[in-house]
C-alpha cells in the first residue's frame, strides 16, 4: 500500500454488491487484478453532482480502509482514496 495518508486514487474498479431495500451494499471490489474482500462498510453518503448522485462508501477489508463511490447515472465504481 502506498505511504501517503489519504492518497487520491479516482480509478476505476469492478465491485460485486447486493442491493437490498433501495440500500447498496459492496461486498468486494478488484482493483490492479487484486481482489479485496470488503467486511466492514464503515460509513456511507450521498452527494449530488449536476444530475449524478454518487453513492460513497467508506470500506475496511480487515487492515486497510478506502473510500469507493458509485456513480447511479453511469453505474460506474471507483476506487477514490485509501484513507490512513
């Protein structure tokens, strides 16, 4: 993992999640070809950007924290910082 604290990243990742009374829920997200699976959603938000709304998880695999998002109009993931 990089060293820099809250390193922004905005790549894009492929995420498998549920969705479950209007909620979304990652469960595990690839990035570089490595799989991490996601055991904890530590917070989640909404943000309205233009006509986007972009769904933002903060998201612990066990020793790591990140920040994804989930754009609703494009149904694109991204990986936006490991937070540190």
């Amino acid at each position: 993992m990089p060293a820099d604290t809250n390193e922004e990243l905005n790549e894009k990742i492929q995420v498998i999640a549920t969705f479950s009374g209007g909620k979304i829920y990652p469960r595990m997200f690839t990035w570089n070809n490595q799989a991490y699976k996601i055991t904890e959603i530590t917070y989640n938000w909404q943000e309205r950007k233009g006509s986007e709304t972009i769904n933002y998880f903060s998201v612990s695999t066990g020793p790591d924290l990140y920040q994804i998002s989930f754009n609703s109009s494009s149904l694109g993931w991204h990986i936006d910082k490991i937070i540190q």
